[in-house]
C-alpha cells in the first residue's frame, strides 16, 4: 500500500520526501521493522517511541512517522523533520529524507498510528460486526459470555479479552485489556478471513485515553459501571469518567448504544452520542429489564423482559452482566427466545466466582475482584447464597498501581467478612509491606481485630485454608485468571487454583 493513502488521516504537520513509496508494514516496535516498514514512534507512558527511531532507520524502515517535542503554532513548521531529538539514547538527529527515508511529523502520535494501521489493514472492523464494553466490572465476563453466546448459536466469532485473544477457536495470548491499534487491526484481519462475522472487544478507559480504538468501527457499545480504579493513571475520577463516556461520544450514527441506567453515570455515557440509545436496568424501567426471583450456590433464577431463565452463574452482578449481553444481542438482531436459552447454558468466565470445593466442607472461591465495588459484589452473593457459612476473605492490592483504593478495600473487608488474610497480590516495584500498611489505615479497631496480615500469598491462603472452621466459605479475591505474580520485575508462575488443589488434596491425605 502507498505511504500517502496510509497516512491520509494522520493530522500530517509536515512531510520530508516521496510519499507514493510502497509500505509493507506499519508497527510501533522498532525491534518488528523490516526493510519497506512505516515506523510509528509512539511517545507512551512508559517509554517513547522516538528513542529507538535511529534502530528502526537501522532495521531499514522506509518512513518514519513522529510527534516532535513541540508542535509549532500553525502547524507547518517546515524544519520539524530535523529536529534533533535531544532525549533520544544515542542523542542524534532524524534525517530529513536522508537514507531514502521519508520522515512525517504529525499532531499526534498516538492517533497517527491507530489511522496508520486502520488503513493499511483496508478498515477491517467496518467488515466486522464488532462489539465493544467499557466500564470497571464486568467486562471480561460480558465479552467472554457474548463470545461463547454467539459461537453456541452457529456464529463464528473473535474475541479481544483481558484474558486471551481468540480467532474463532485459536487463542491467541494478551497482554494489556486494550491492545495496541496495530495488534487491533491485524486481528481484526485474521478474524476476517477465518470467517468471523461477530467480534467482541474490552475497552479500557486507558486505551480509549491512549487512542488505541481510534478509527474503529463499532456496531453496538456497551456500559456495564464506573467505580474506583485506575486513579494512578487518571489522576481524578472526573477524568476516568470522561474517558469512558469518550467511547461513546465517538460512536457514529449506524451504532448502537447500551447502557446501564441503575449506574448513577450510565444516563451520561449517552448525553452526546450520535448512536441510537438502549437501556438496561435490573431496578427501574427501562429497554430491557431484570429481576431475580431466586438465587443459591447452584445459579439464579431471572426473569429477563417478562420471561424466566435459570443461569449457573450467580451474584446480582452476573444479572447485570447477563442482562447487558442479552441487550446487545436484541440490538445484534438475534432471536430473543434463542439467546435465552443460550444463556441459560453458559458458565461463567475463567477467575470469575470459580469454585473449589474441599474436604471439612470447605469451598474457595477464586474471583478477580480488584476494586472496592467488585471485592463488595462478590463479598455480597457469597454471604447470600450461603448466609450461615462461615465468610472468610483473603485480598491484596497491586503496586505501582492506585494507592486510594486500598484502605477502601480494608473497609469492603471488614464490612463483610468473618476473618480477614491481608497478603500481597502483583507488588511490582513497591514494598509489599508499604502496600499492606495501605491496606491496614482502612481497617478499624475491630476490623483489625479479625485480619491477619502474611506477606508470602501462597502461604496465606494455605493459612486462611488450613484455620478455616468447617464448612467455610473461602474468597482468595485479585487474581482470579491470572497465572502469575508480578514482584519486582520478575513474573512468576502463580495459579491458585493449582495452589488450593494442592492444599486440599495435602489435607485430605492427613485426614
């Protein structure tokens, strides 16, 4: 494909030499770049791009596309191809055209390479029917349930998940719940060509931000809720907010798009949305309605716009998560009494409310629950379904991540638990003690009274395991799929469901 066509939609500042050049591949990773590559420099948050613009030059890009360090007023500035990029590691200069390399600046780099790669990929997700939600919790579990609903009813399908990637049946690793756009695009592709006429996508209110869905044409959105998270990254929740509603602010005409009105930001995620609006509601009136008229360990009994459904899952939160895929398959056109029938038959998502049940009587439940809203919602159908079992919860918090919330996690805790284990979770770079002494400010007297703090997480959930009375139920909160834990920078194997298998079958051998 010709340079010029790919960057047509960049907001081009300036461009040094020949624009009708063939381009083989468009990335943002310099350690990708082949010889015919467009070279997207992507200035992020962690590392900018335009460091590594003299390897990318090296690994024989043809064009290199940036963001200069100041955009001129007016934005023609004719020499800011050769601005020297004093911050670059080797402290040179970008050739102006040098090398037979054309060098595009542009108003923004994060934009730049989400319209790079949208064109050179032909636009694929205006060929896809493609499904995006965006909210704190939920996601994973509508996307995965959307996924596995449409695939039971003879529709192949993609999936783009915190959890995995999959093109119709073939997973594909993941490493962040929003892609880059060129990671998007070229999945979007193969999704295509394996047949795939549904594709269901996690948005995060960071890749909104980051413009990694830029350019993307969604056929329905969805908002599931907004509660604390990712202040690290946003600063303010008045920021968080406006990323979210931004999905649908960018919605066009031809989408659709549904949104949670129990949710006291749900009605303002459609204030400015060109798509035509739906709601959903397990409380008041609305598009589509829910109710739960009986509910144990075994499932829930709903009744979905005057129809009853009996689902395995479990826990107000489930209602709205199955309440939210049955609305954006109405709005997909499917059949109503199909796709509850459909749904009727799902389990739920790996790391979502996963029991185990073990000798004594005792039950652990794995769930991913990260924030003060899911830890509560969980916390809350396990004291329901099982309200004279003793409620034992073990939880930590990430580091280097959002230090508000954790006291806020203590206090979630505390509310609902018999007996607490504090311990750690992804503690990156920070102390894991600084982190629990967060975690402990949240407690009060007798809050702390109930809660043990062990550091070494395999140990404390062999603790909570082995001083649990019998008949307990067990919740291991925060890392639910995950199969690792992050310390430091080093990512080791983690998976606690093998952890509480192991355990359980230790004890059932010493009794």
């Amino acid at each position: 494909m010709k340079l010029g066509d790919i960057i047509k939609k960049c907001d081009v500042l300036d461009i040094q030499g020949p624009a009708d050049k063939e381009i083989t591949l468009v990335t943002n990773d310099s350690r990708k770049v082949v010889p015919g590559s467009l070279f997207v420099a992507v200035n992020g948050c962690g590392a900018d791009g335009r460091a590594w613009i003299g390897k990318a030059i090296e690994n024989g890009a043809s064009a290199i596309m940036y963001e200069p360090y100041e955009v001129p007023a007016g934005g023609n500035d004719t020499s800011g191809a050769t601005l020297a990029l004093t911050n670059r590691s080797d402290g040179g200069a970008i050739p102006a055209g040098g090398n037979d390399v054309t060098v595009i600046t542009v108003s923004s780099s994060r934009r730049a390479v989400a319209m790079a790669a949208d064109s050179f990929y032909g636009h694929p997700s205006g060929k896809i029917k493609l499904v995006g939600i965006t909210g704190t919790n939920g996601k994973t579990t509508t996307v995965t349930l959307l996924y596995r609903l449409f695939r039971s009813m003879g529709y192949e399908c993609g999936l783009l998940s915190t959890i995995a990637n999959y093109v119709g049946s073939q997973k594909l690793e993941t490493a962040n719940t929003t892609s880059d756009p060129v990671t998007i695009n070229s999945l979007l592709v193969k999704m295509i060509e394996a047949g795939c006429e549904y594709c269901f996508m996690e948005v995060s209110s960071i890749g909104v931000e980051q413009e990694r869905v830029s350019g993307l044409e969604f056929k329905v959105g969805i908002f599931s809720n907004l509660t604390h998270d990712h202040l690290d990254y946003h600063g303010t929740f008045a920021e968080y907010l406006r990323c979210k509603k931004l999905f649908f602010d960018r919605l066009g005409p031809e989408a659709t798009a549904i949104t949670n009105i129990d949710d006291k930001h749900g009605e303002v995620m459609l204030q400015n949305t060109a798509a035509h609006k739906l709601t959903y509601s397990c409380r008041t009136a609305a598009d589509h309605c829910c109710r739960i008229l009986e509910q144990s360990f075994e499932g829930m009994l709903l009744k979905i716009d005057g129809t009853e459904m009996w689902t395995r899952l479990i826990g107000e939160h489930n209602a709205y998560n199955l309440l939210a895929i049955y609305s954006a398959a109405m709005a997909l056109g499917a059949d109503k009494e199909e796709v509850l029938l459909a749904l009727s038959k799902l389990e739920s998502a790996p790391g979502r409310l996963e029991t185990i049940h073990g000798p004594r009587g005792l039950c652990a439940v794995i769930d991913y629950a990260h924030t003060p809203d899911a830890l509560e919602n969980v916390l809350r159908t396990l004291r329901n379904v099982a309200p004279k079992n003793n409620l034992v919860c073990l939880f930590g918090c990430g580091g280097d991540r959002d230090r508000t919330k954790r006291p806020e996690m203590a206090a979630v805790a505390e509310k609902w638990a018999d007996k607490i284990f504090v311990t750690s979770d992804n503690s990156r770079t920070e102390k894991t003690e600084d982190i629990l002494e967060d975690i402990r400010r949240g407690f009060t007297p007798a809050g702390l009274a109930k809660a043990i703090f062990i550091a070494d997480r395999k140990e404390a959930i062999r603790t909570a395991l082995m001083l649990s009375p019998d008949g307990s139920t067990i919740l291991l909160a925060g890392k639910g799929h995950e199969t690792y834990q992050i310390i430091g920078t080093e990512k080791r194997h983690f998976d606690e469901k093998e952890i509480v298998t192991e355990i359980f079958k230790q004890c059932s051998i010493t009794l």
